[in-house]
C-alpha cells in the first residue's frame, strides 16, 4: 500500500467501548486509517495525543447490530482474525451503520489488494437476531413510564377502546429505541410478544390479522389496528398512567442526536455526553454515554433560549479548561449557562441551527 494513502484518515469520531479485561464502557476518540483503527483518551476538553490501542483491520470480521448487550442497540462488534472481539458503540443507527459500512470497505479494500478471498460479512439471517433479544425486558422498556409507548383512547368503528395504543405506534416506538432496524423487523418482534402473550388484540381489525395471518404477519403496521398490554402486566402496580415532568419532556419528536463535551457547572471539568434534541416540547436532554440512553443525566427546556457560536482564538470567557475548540454556548431561560465542545466546526454549526430551530 502507498505510504501516504496508509496513513491517510478515512473517518473519526466519538465511540463507546467495552473494556477487555474489565467490561465497563469508556468513550474514546476513535480515527479509522485504510488498514488499522487507532483509538484515544479524551483528557478535559482536548483529545490526548498518545494513542491508546490501534486495532488492525486485515482479516477482520463486522457483525452490525450486535443486538446481544441489554439496552445497547447501537453496538458493533470488530473480530481481529486472532479472534479477539472488540465491541463498540455508536451514539445513533446512522453513525453506527456509517461506521460499520467504511470499516467494512476498508477491509474490503485490504483483502483486495492482496489478492485475499472474499471478504467476510457476519449477518444475522432475517428474523434470526431475535434470538438474543430478551422479549420480557423489550416489554418492561414500552411500558415504562418516561419513555415507553403512549396509551390513549381509541374510536374503532363507533366503540371507544380506552388504555391501547395503534400497531404503527409500536413499530414507530421499536425502530425509534433503535431495537430494530426497519419496520418488517419491528413488525416481527411485535409478533413474537403478541404470540407470547404480553400484548393483546383490542377491536376487530387486529383480532381478525392474529386469526388469519401467519405468525411473522399477526401483528399489523397499522394506525387504526389496535392493542394493549396483557392484563397480567397491568396488575404489576406499574405507574405508566401517572403523568411526570419528565414524561412530559421526553415525549416529543427526536430531532438530532450525537456526542458533545459539556463543561460541569461546578467543577467546570469537560465530560462526553449523549445529546438528544426533541421537539413539541423542545428539550435538549444529555446523558452519560458510559451508562444507557433511558435515564437523561440532565436536560432543559428550549423555550426562549439563546444558541451562540463562540471564538476558538484563545478561551472565551466562561470557558475553563484545555479545550480543542468548537464551542458554543446555550443560555437558558433561567439565565443558566451552558458550554458546549462539538468534535468538528461542521458538527457545532449543525447542532447550533438544529437548536435555533426550536428556540
């Protein structure tokens, strides 16, 4: 390979990575070259410049989803042809599949250029990676009070059906949480917990799709074809019903996510954070990437706010730190004051108009 193209970068960014020895998750920067992965600590506000691993792409195996880590959706897994799996994490599907995808071409390339075989793709079947998927803790995860799926009353030809919620809303809600990847496959997992039990058919249209159709295609993708949960999962005391502050602010529409550094308002440290901007009602939650996306580690309301670029010619008051760059700031409402460190000048100006857009 020529030297200059060996060492040119195809892609960096943000991953979430699973330790080997000990398996806790750390967010390192990662820069993919034509023939290795090279990742790196994040020290404050500014990436470290000793690398801490590289891993080498001759021989390597992707497997995208990887869907066997609880409340992970967004893993990948990279095998080195020593068999040592490296699992990584990506902060959407896209980013996940645009990582997968030029790691995979990548390897491509290299088996190529040495006249390898062909190259080495592990997916899962259609319907197979079901297998791994914990159908009970899907449930637990729809009906979850801050961000499980909607019930309301529904009118289906002149009967009013109280507590249900319609079989599009389910695939909505499972390609959304990113358990699935596209509606057919949403459509399948519905099936399987409409066949075990845990949801149930309310009126005529999905009583009469579960009596004819075959087991992938009972439930239906469908805004007027109703269910609800099981009984027996009604009786577990759970407060799904009871409105909250922050199930009010989790319920609108997602409209960006993706990595910024956030300095803390008292110890004025830089942390990666997942940022997720909703709309109707706009609010911009954040959360410790190390951990999961249910539980915000923090969040405001948009309403009224002030989004400002900020100079990267020295540190702009308020800033503390040693800091890459990119920054911008967001003033609340309540005159609170956030400072913000995207990866890239084109990340900060779109997450800057993404932002504005719901002020």
């Amino acid at each position: 390979m020529d030297p200059d193209k060996k060492n040119m970068t195809l892609r960096e960014g943000f991953l979430v990575k699973r330790g080997h020895l000990v398996h806790n998750w750390k967010a390192r920067w990662f820069v993919l070259m034509p023939d290795k992965l090279l990742y790196y600590k994040y020290e404050g506000g500014k990436r470290d410049s000793c690398q801490r691993g590289e891993i080498l792409l001759e021989d390597c195996v992707m497997t995208c989803p990887f869907l066997e880590h609880e409340n992970r959706p967004l893993v990948f897994k990279l095998q080195t042809k020593n068999g040592v799996d490296h699992f990584l994490e990506a902060c959407s599907r896209e980013e996940r599949d645009d990582w997968a995808g030029d790691i995979t071409a990548a390897v491509d390339k290299l088996q190529t250029s040495e006249g390898a075989k062909a190259p080495k793709q592990q997916q899962d079947p259609a319907g197979s990676q079901f297998h791994n998927i914990d159908l009970s803790k899907v449930l637990d995860s729809m009906y979850d009070v801050h961000s499980g799926i909607n019930m309301s009353n529904h009118v289906e030809q002149g009967n009013t059906y109280s507590n249900c919620f319609s079989g599009s809303a389910v695939v909505d809600w499972l390609v959304f949480m990113q358990l699935t990847l596209t509606r057919v496959e949403a459509m399948t997992l519905a099936s399987a917990l409409l066949e075990e039990g845990s949801l149930r058919t309310v009126g005529l249209k999905s009583v009469e799709a579960l009596r004819t159709a075959g087991l992938s295609e009972q439930f239906l993708d469908d805004s007027t074809a109703l269910y609800s949960f099981s009984d027996s999962l009604k009786k577990r005391g759970s407060v799904k019903a009871e409105s909250s502050r922050s199930a009010v602010e989790l319920s609108g529409k997602v409209i960006k996510r993706g990595y910024l550094l956030k300095q803390g308002h008292r110890r004025k440290n830089w942390k990666l954070r997942l940022f997720v901007l909703r709309s109707e009602p706009a609010y911009l939650h954040y959360y410790d990437p190390t951990k999961d996306d249910i539980s915000p580690a923090g969040g405001f309301s948009l309403r009224s706010c002030l989004v400002s670029s900020l100079d990267d010619n020295g540190v702009p008051s308020g800033v503390k730190g040693n800091v890459q760059g990119n920054l911008f700031k967001i003033i609340t409402q309540s005159d609170t004051h956030y400072f913000m460190q995207a990866p890239t000048q084109q990340h900060k100006t779109d997450w800057i108009d993404a932002i504005r857009q719901q002020t």
